[in-house]
C-alpha cells in the first residue's frame, strides 16, 4: 500500500521545510510513505528547498497557475506515480502531520474514498468572525448541493483513495476544495469527515485576500458544476419562475404575459440541452476512468 503526500507550494522556502519534517516516517498500514511537491512558479528557492530536503517527487510550473491547477497535476502524477491513498497538505504547515494517520484510516478500513480534515474552526480565536460565518455558510451550501455530510468544505487536508483521484476532474482554475466535495457527492463516492488540529498561522490566506473576490469566486465555481454535472437543478426552477409570473401577467398585459412564457419555455429547453450534454460528459468521463485503470495496469505488470 502506497501512499503520496503531495503539498502544492507557492514561495514557500522558510516553511516547506517544516511541514516536510512533520511527516510521520511509519503508518500502520502503509508500506512506502513518499512525498510529492507541486512548485506552482514559486520566485523564491522553494524549488532548491524541495530538492535539498529529500522530496521524492517534484512538479515545477515555469510559471503560477494556481491551486486548482497545482492540485489537479499533483493528484494525475499520484495516480501515475501507483498511489493507493493521496494525501493533501498545505506548505504553511497549518496542518499537523501526525494527522495524517487518522485522515488515511477510514481509507484503509474501506469505509471511505474520500476524507476531509475538519479543524476547529469556531475555537480559533484569530479567525475573524466574518471568515468563521462564511466558512460555515459555505460548508452548508456544499452539504446541500453535494448531498454528503461534509462539515468544513474548504478544509485543504484530504485523503483521496486511488479509485476516487482517477473520478474526479477539475475544471475550476481557482480553488479545488468545493469542486471535489461537488464531485464526489454526484459521483456517490463515500466521503467522511475526521476532526484534526491546526499549528498556529505563518501567513495570511492567499486565497482569501478579500472577502466579496471570495464569495464571488466560490458562487461562480458551484454554478459551474452544476451546469455541468446537474443542469436541471438550475435550470427546472428558473423556467418555473417565469412561467408562473407569465400565467400571473395574463390579467394585466398580455405582451409581457407572452414573452414571459416564451422565455420559460426556452429555458427549459436550453436545460434540456445542458441535461444532454452531461449525460455525454459523464460517459467520456466514465471511459477516461477505464482508460485510468487500464493504464495502471500496464505501468504495474509491464
């Protein structure tokens, strides 16, 4: 049983180097624990850092491409690479290494593909209280969208059976960590969350650098599964919307009335194009899965 730590850097020459250090060297379980770094056109010498402290793996980009790009080549080079369970971690070391037993234990039970790390939020007396509020808000919409019982949604520390990395597909170019629950919930992936805890912060979120840029980022990400994965849960209700006031506008001016109906009947059209369209993805989805497996296959016993 393998498994690939991978940890997305930007810049992050002084603390790389701690949070590679906190890595446990023996889990229960695992018989090769090996560590892959994604350098996201880092400026500083995290790159020579990686290299110096004996990372098994390294992704550079020659240029910054963000966290969703740096987790999705991080998780496609895990599965080349034979991972059985992924681990992700973030190089400010917010997260504690010896966590990671627990995070990779509902894996190697086979109770779960998917494990999300749920830290302490509400007890963090530095988290600002707007930051808690939207932290919660926004695990609640996810908890309803993906149908799972995920309790912090933008937790970057996450366990990732092999089954599952070969599933997901990331499409967003901003953040990875709503997109996967989204996924996993519509793909039925088992998903579990385990409690961890926090080291003190190193550095402000480079995420969260305002937030009405990251309200407006995360909306924008959800819809866009959703118009992908699940048109007709956007589409049925707003064609009903326009429908119903057309019906109510029939009395007081028949033009408007008209156009009203018109627009929610081509409405539900579009959805019904958009509900094709998905159907197809999810198949070029399935068989890019099978082309996974059968890759694997020959990379193991070639």
């Amino acid at each position: 049983m393998k498994l690939i730590i991978q940890i997305p850097c930007l810049n992050e020459e002084n603390m790389l180097p701690v949070t590679l250090s906190d890595i446990p060297k023996f889990i229960s379980g695992i018989d090769a624990i090996e560590t892959l770094v994604i350098d996201d056109g880092s400026t500083d010498r995290t790159l020579e850092v990686a290299k110096n402290n004996g990372v098994s793996h390294i992704i550079s980009f020659k240029t910054h491409r963000g966290l969703a790009q740096a987790f999705r080549a991080g998780i496609e080079e895990c599965v080349r690479l034979g991972a059985d369970i992924i681990v992700n971690t973030d190089a400010d070391h917010q997260y504690c290494g010896d966590d990671i037993r627990e995070l990779i234990t509902p894996i190697l039970d086979s109770k779960a593909d998917f494990v999300i790390g749920v830290r302490p939020i509400l007890e963090i007396r530095d988290y600002p209280k707007t930051k808690k509020i939207l932290q919660y808000l926004g695990s609640f919409i996810v908890r309803i969208i993906s149908n799972t019982r995920i309790i912090d949604a933008t937790s970057g520390f996450r366990a990732i059976s092999r089954n599952a990395a070969m599933r997901i597909n990331i499409f967003s170019n901003y953040t990875y960590t709503l997109e996967t629950i989204i996924q996993a919930g519509i793909k039925r992936l088992s998903i579990v969350s385990v409690p961890i805890k926090i080291n003190p912060e190193t550095r402000d979120s480079r995420l969260l650098k305002n937030i009405p840029s990251y309200v407006f980022y995360s909306t924008i990400t959800i819809i866009r599964i959703f118009l992908l994965y699940r048109p007709l849960f956007l589409f049925i209700p707003l064609s009903i919307l326009f429908i119903l006031i057309g019906i109510l506008a029939l009395g007081y001016n028949s033009y408007i009335s008209t156009v009203l109906l018109c627009t929610g009947i081509i409405i539900i059209l579009i959805g019904i194009i958009s509900d094709m369209n998905s159907a197809n993805r999810g198949l070029l989805e399935e068989i890019r899965y099978v082309q996974k497996q059968t890759d694997t296959y020959h990379h193991r016993y070639e």
